[in-house]
C-alpha cells in the first residue's frame, strides 16, 4: 500500500473538507506516518476516518479531530505545548513538527513507551514524555502557548487555566463520558478567560484527581 497517497487523500478528503486551512497543520498532517502509530494488523485503516483502538481500552484520535484540535491552536512555531494523553503518540508527533517543544502525559505507562519508541524512530528530539496524572499538568515546565487535551473532562481542570500564559489556548473535550463539546478557552489576562464550544466529539475519559476519578466500567 502506498502511505503517502493514503495520507493526500486523508487530508484532501477528511481534513480540507471540514474546512481546515492552516497550511502548516496540512503540512504537518501530511509529513506524519500515521500507520507506523497503529498495530501492524491496522496499518491498512490508518487513513481511515475514524479513531482506531491502540490497547489498554485506548484510541488514536480520527485524523480531523487531531487536525481540528491543533489548528485551533493557531500556532506560530515557537511554542512550548503540554499534550495530555499521548495515547499512540501521533498527535504529539504532529504537534512537534509545528511547535518549538511538546511536553506530554500519558498515565498508562506501556502507551508512554511505545509511543516514545515511535517517536525516537522518526528521530523527533524536541518531545518530552512523562508517565502520570496529566489532570495535574506540569507544573515545573508551565507557563505553556497551548494545552491540548486529549481525553474527555467532567470540567476545566484548575490547573490548566493555571499553567497557561496570558494569551495562551487551552483545547479540551468537556463534558459526561459518552459525549463532549471540544472547547477553547483563551486566556486574555490574568484571570480573563474567553470560552469558545468548537463541535461535538467523543473521547475516551480523562481519568485523574481533576477529572474522572475511576475508569469506566465495560
Ligand atoms: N491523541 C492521542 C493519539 O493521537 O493517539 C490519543 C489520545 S487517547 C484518545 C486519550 C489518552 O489519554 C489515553 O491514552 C489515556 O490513557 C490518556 N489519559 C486519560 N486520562 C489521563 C490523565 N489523567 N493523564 C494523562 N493521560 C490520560
């Protein structure tokens, strides 16, 4: 199969469709091989669109919700991002080719792995990966320009509003455990905050002191 179609026609289709034009998100989502961030068995529905399972009751995020969120960013590139929920580590791939470093975390240790493993492959250097409560943020790396929020939150975490510089863009999924609206809170001032519902969508929880307190049951 050949990749780099599938990845054109990913983004002409999918993306440029739904009305994303930053031309370096575009870039960037067509430079990253999402195949190599799924199972060998999913590789052929990589492009697909749709999120796909990546182990531990888990996904990768489907390829317009990734560009959406990181285009809402509108990002310059010389950014310090936090990322929380790594998950395959595709979005923080995108994210690195756009931004001058990404701070990202992920609480289930084997999915920080093997995403670092990816990651180190495609030699992407300006990516820092912990293993933890992202609900907490990163309190020793903060003030960021961006915080991106992968995983479905009851509320806004505090913390985030904390760690956030003055004029600086907070992208998150609020609401219950089945469906969420992607928000975007800016930060004006000090303790200004503009909110903004972007769209429906429908993430896997954040699960955290400042956030879901347990994982779902099946
Ligand atoms: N954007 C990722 C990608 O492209 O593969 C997909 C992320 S997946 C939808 C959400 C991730 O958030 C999961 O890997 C989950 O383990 C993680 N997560 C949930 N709660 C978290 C928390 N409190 N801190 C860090 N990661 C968390």
């Amino acid at each position: 199969m050949d990749y780099s179609v599938a990845r054109r026609r990913m983004v002409e289709q999918q993306i440029v469709s739904r009305g994303i034009t930053d031309e370096r998100v575009l870039d960037a989502m067509l430079a990253v091989p999402r195949h190599l961030f799924v199972d060998t068995g999913l590789q052929s529905h990589a492009y697909s669109d749709a999120s796909l399972p990546i182990g531990e009751k888990q996904t990768i995020s489907q390829p317009y919700m990734v560009a959406a969120m990181t285009a809402a960013l509108e990002l310059q590139g010389d950014e310090r991002i936090l990322e929380i929920g790594t998950g395959s580590g595709y979005q923080t791939a995108v994210l690195s080719r756009l931004v001058k470093r990404v701070y990202s975390i992920e609480r289930i240790a084997v999915l920080a792995g093997r995403a670092r493993k990816i990651l180190d492959h495609l030699q992407m250097s300006n990516i820092n990966i912990k293993v933890g409560d992202g609900t907490m943020g990163w309190k020793d790396q903060a003030p960021f320009a961006g915080i991106l929020v992968a995983a479905g939150s009851p509320d806004v975490p505090e913390k985030y509003l904390e760690q956030l510089e003055i004029g600086g863009k907070l992208v998150l999924p609020v609401g219950d455990q089945s469906q969420q609206i992607l928000m975007r809170i800016i930060r004006k001032d000090k303790d200004i905050f503009a909110r903004e519902q972007l769209m429906g969508c429908r993430f896997v929880p954040l699960i955290g002191e400042q956030g879901w307190k347990t994982e779902p049951v099946d």
